[in-house]
C-alpha cells in the first residue's frame, strides 16, 4: 500500500464571515494567539508524517506564500541581535515542508479545489485538510490526519473525520448513515451534504479531515451537480460509499471551528490559556473578569 507523504488544503475562499478584515488579510492568515490559522494545519500534516502540501490558493493571498517563505531581512537582523529564540520562531515554517500553490480560477467550491491537485498527487492517496477546522490534540495523543491515515492504513479504505454534534448543528456539516466496525470506525453507507436536522441520519458529522486516493479526481468528474450548479465534494464520497469504499473515524481531540466568529474567539481563549508564557495570566485575567461579570 502506498504511503499517505502529501496532503491538500483548499484555501481558495473569500472569508466573508469575517469581513472587513478579510478585504486584506485573508482568513487562514488570522491569528489563533500567535499564529495564523494555516500555521495549526500545517503543523498536525507534518507531525502526521506529510512530506509535501499544496494549498489551493486565489487571487489576494499572497501573503499566505510569503509566511511560508524565507524572511533574510528579518532574520539577519534577529541574527545580529542575537535574538535567537525569535529567530527559531521565524525560520520554523519555512524548514517545515515543501510547500506548493496553485490558484483556483473562481472560488467555485471544495471539489473543483481538490481537482487542482490532479498533477500534484498523481497516483499516490493523500491526505486533504480544510483550513477552517483545526484539531487541538495533547502529547497523549496522535494529530488528527495521523489517526484518519492509520485508519486508512488499516481499512485500506479511503477515510473521513467524524464527529458528533446536536441537532442544532446538523444542517452545518455533512451527515453519515453506518455501521460502527470498532469503537472509533464507522463503515459508512451514506452521506449526505448539509441535511435540515428532520433529514437526518445520525448526528455524526463530518468534520474537515479525508484521506483519498487519486480515482477520487475520476469520481469528481462523474458526480453530478447539485441544484445550485456546484458538484459537491460530499455527492464523490457517497459514490465511494455506494462502493463500500469509505470509512468514518470518530477522531480523539478538540476540533475548533475557525470559520465562525464566536468559535473562532474560544478557540484564541482557550489556546491561550495552554500557551507557556501567557497560560497563567491570562487564566487570572478571566477569571477576575468573571468575577465581575457576575
Ligand atoms: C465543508 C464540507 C462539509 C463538511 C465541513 C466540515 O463545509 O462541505 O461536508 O462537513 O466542511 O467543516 P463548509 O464548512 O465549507 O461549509
């Protein structure tokens, strides 16, 4: 079985959400305390054994590729001042992974974004991250892409994160109907796109995490559109569903939606609550604060 060495991560949208920031700063560059969001994902593809990412890019990101870049300037001044630790901080990214980018002509969803890794993947599975999400794990654990590609491993069948959620939730993700194969494996005989929470078929959501192998670029082509014109990447897995070819993995760890606002400041909350330097302040801070919040 070939190994799982290169992932994909879509970064092609707007980030209307977060508008006016966005109309300069696109949204996988927003801080999570100290680093961008993109900087999480790319961190648990690399400490998941990924060698080479793509990121699918558009039209207004070049900042994305100069944070991955060398900064000489910067550094040799870090360098002369004998800043060492920051200078360890700015050089991490670019000794990370080989990073590559393409641009999607028309932010035209999900799986015209995957198509753009055709010639990037040939015919090796790959691991595929959505920007928004990002799964906080301890030592204790494994990273989250990591758990979905052993999965994958072992299943021989390509693999989607799992996640239980409320009902109020379920028109925000894609749903799955199955039968649980292990504690944390779902063999996976339907999934479906955003139902209304009266369609549902489980409260097991997919969450922004796949690994795939290269007939998903033939299955893309062969899926039809939805009604609103767009071939959704959800309508190619429930082809491979049909093949019972997919598996759920109910994946260990914290998932926070960085694609939501208020999600999106408890997950700087609680991110800075664990950083080394700033935990114990902060903690004091909020807590003070409630206090007189009460
Ligand atoms: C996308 C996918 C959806 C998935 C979700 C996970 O939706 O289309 O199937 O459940 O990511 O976060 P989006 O969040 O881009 O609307």
């Amino acid at each position: 079985m070939k190994k799982v060495k290169k992932a994909v991560i879509p970064a092609a949208g707007f980030g209307t959400r977060f508008l006016p920031i966005t109309k300069a700063v696109c949204k996988e560059m927003l801080p999570i305390v100290d680093k961008p969001t993109l900087q999480y994902i790319v961190e648990e593809a690399v400490d998941s054994g990924i060698e080479d990412i793509l990121v699918v890019t558009g039209r207004n990101k070049k900042i994305l590729e100069d944070f991955f870049d060398y900064t000489p300037e910067l550094d040799a001044l870090l360098e002369q001042d004998g800043k060492k630790e920051f200078l360890e901080i700015s050089q991490k990214m670019e000794k990370l992974v080989n990073m590559y980018y393409v641009r999607q002509k028309h932010p035209t969803g999900f799986a015209d974004a995957v198509m753009y890794a055709k010639a990037f993947t040939g015919d090796e599975p790959f691991a595929i991250l959505l920007g928004d999400d990002i799964i906080y794990t301890d030592s204790s654990l494994k990273p989250g892409i990591r758990q979905l590609i052993d999965c994958y491993y072992d299943t021989g069948k390509p693999t989607v994160a799992v996640m239980n959620v409320n009902d109020d939730d379920i028109p925000k993700y894609a749903n799955i109907r199955g039968r649980n194969i292990a504690d944390d494996r779902i063999d996976i005989d339907l999934i479906v796109e955003k139902p209304a929470v009266q369609d549902k078929f489980s409260n097991d959501a997919v969450i922004g995490r796949y690994v795939v192998e290269s007939d998903i670029f033939d299955i893309i082509v062969q899926t039809p559109p939805s009604p609103k014109g767009e071939v959704y990447f959800t309508d190619a897995l429930q082809l491979l569903a049909k093949q019972n070819r997919l598996i759920g993995c109910r994946f260990a760890g914290k998932r926070y939606d960085a694609g939501n606002k208020l999600k999106y400041l408890e997950a700087n909350v609680e991110f800075a609550l664990r950083d080394k330097s700033l935990g114990k302040q902060f903690r004091e801070y909020l807590l003070n604060l409630a206090e007189k919040l009460r």
